[in-house]
C-alpha cells in the first residue's frame, strides 16, 4: 500500500469536509491490492452473504429495473470478465473493515482524515469495494450515512443533489430509516441542472454532506471504487430525529422540527431508540424489495447474465 492515502488536502478542503462538496486526490490506484489477481482473490474468499451482484437498464429513473443476481460457481477471475463485459454491478460490503489485507488500508485513510480534519470523530465506520461495468449506473438516491468516496478505476461521472426539497423530503428520508422503502428515491431529470457533477478518474476522492442525493453513471473500462460509510453523532442525532418524525407521524402528528439540539431532539432521540426496540420484539421483518434473486451470471449470455425462470 501507498502512503499517504490523501495527497493534497488544504485549509479550503478542511473547511468544507462534511459541509459541501469535496473533491481531492488519493494514492489507491498506485497500489497493487486493486489489480484484476488481487480483487480475484478477494471475490472468492469475500463472504458471499457480503457480496451484492446487481443489474440494472439504462433509464437514469427506471429504478425498478435494479435486479439481484448470484454469480454461480464462477470463479473471482471469471466474475470479473462478466462485469467487463456486460452491465453488472458488484458490492463487497464491509470488506476494507473485514479482510486482513484492506484494512489497513481503511485504517490508514481515517487516520489521516482525523489529523487533517481536528475534532473529526466517527463512532464506527465501514467500507466496500464496488466493481461495475463500463456502462453501468447508480440510480438517484439518499445514503442514511455520511459518505466517503474513493474512485480507484475507471472513470465514472457522479452528479450530487442539495439535501433538501425539492431534491430530497423529510418524509422520504423518514420512510428509508423506517425501512419502507429502499434508498432509491424518485428523480426528476431537470435536476441534473442544479447538481455538481464530477468526471471522476482513478486516484479522485470525492465527499458530500449528509444525505445529500446523488446517482452515478460509468463512462468506460472497468469501474472499482471504495465507499466508507460513516457513522458521527451528527449523522446519528440527525437519523433519530428523522426516525423519530417519522413514528409521530405514524402515531397522526405532523412533526416540522428537524432540529438536532436541544430537550427536543434529545426526547426524539430516546423515542428512536424506544420505537427501533419495539419494531424488535413485535415487528415483522420486511425484505429489501431488491434482494430477491433473479439472475445468474453467465458467461456464456450477450448480456453476461441469464434470467432465472419465473415459478
């Protein structure tokens, strides 16, 4: 591994990390761990409960046409050939916190973003690798972590969206914490207007504020990109008082306080806690939507990729 992670981070930067938009650059494409062999070997010794291989169409709002797939009994090489090749979208969840090789990789990075950023203390932080096709996309949605973006390969074009109405509403942020819907949400292409938009190429850094929606599309050659999601008692005070509007609405209030200071955010807090805890004991879990199996990889398939038949 190359150190160090972050090379030309500055006082604009420092002032703008987690507020705005900030773009800056990083050695992780220099360094070996994310040649064709070494992610081979990690797809195949990557838990596969960990690892999501998705596809999707080419309509930015057709989010419906995102589908789960299973790669079979390919091997890491070959599962990269199929991404290469087709439209194929793979996330290996939590591996820069979980394999013995990335991690200190992972751990390099925030300790340096703790140095260059004072005061900058995440509660717990996870990172995945994501490898995607040469024309595959991200559609417009919402993470509910703050978000720290390393582009390794590739190039992709990634536009970011202001945090609020009319790009992103409360409500649609209470119903992902209330996982009613996916992360997913509805997008307007005149959009595209009021959005940064980044061409990223290998060895970009890219973060944004919490929340703020965004949607990415690949423009060539094979894409792998690190994604950490980061938890900070800023974004955990904001999602309980989000959560916790969300179940006064349920309860027929109509909550408008997004504040997350005060007797009343911390009262909101406790009543997250309280509602999550119920959900527990008494709640049916709910499926993602998008994790049900409907293809398999194949090689041998134009597309790279073969519908599962339907019972």
């Amino acid at each position: 591994m190359v150190q160090p992670v972050l090379i030309d981070w500055s006082d604009e930067k420092r002032a703008e990390f987690r507020n705005g938009v900030v773009r800056a650059r990083h050695r992780l494409h220099q360094a070996s761990e994310f040649s064709d062999f070494a992610l081979a070997e990690l797809i195949e010794r990557h838990p596969r409960e960990l690892t999501d291989i998705c596809t999707m169409g080419t309509d930015a709002t057709d989010r419906d046409s995102w589908k789960a797939g299973e790669r079979g009994h390919l091997s890491g090489m070959q599962l990269l050939e199929a991404v290469r090749e087709g439209r194929l979208w793979i996330q290996l969840r939590e591996v820069m916190n979980r394999d013995e090789v990335y991690k200190p990789i992972f751990g390099a990075l925030f300790d340096q973003l703790k140095k260059l950023n004072p005061g900058y203390a995440p509660m717990r932080a996870y990172g995945s690798l994501i490898i995607s096709s040469p024309s595959a996309q991200a559609f417009y949605h919402s993470d509910v972590s703050e978000t720290i973006f390393l582009h390794v390969r590739g190039r992709k074009r990634f536009r970011v969206y202001p945090p609020h109405a009319p790009w992103l509403s409360d409500q649609s942020m209470e119903a992902i914490l209330h996982k009613d819907q996916t992360e997913d949400i509805p997008f307007d292409p005149r959009w595209d207007e009021d959005a940064a938009s980044f061409d990223l190429a290998p060895g970009d850094f890219l973060t944004w504020p919490l929340h703020a929606p965004h949607r990415v599309e690949n423009l060539e050659d094979l894409n792998v990109s690190m994604t950490c999601e980061v938890v900070t008692r800023e974004s955990m005070m904001k999602n309980a008082v989000l959560h916790a509007n969300g179940a006064l609405r349920r309860m027929g209030f109509a909550p408008v306080s997004t504040r997350t200071d005060g007797l009343q955010a911390y009262a909101k807090l406790a009543l997250s806690k309280a509602w999550k805890f119920g959900v527990k004991l008494f709640g049916r879990p709910r499926a993602n939507p998008k994790s049900e199996i409907l293809f398999d990889v194949d090689l041998a398939a134009e597309t790279r990729y073969r519908e599962r038949a339907h019972a």
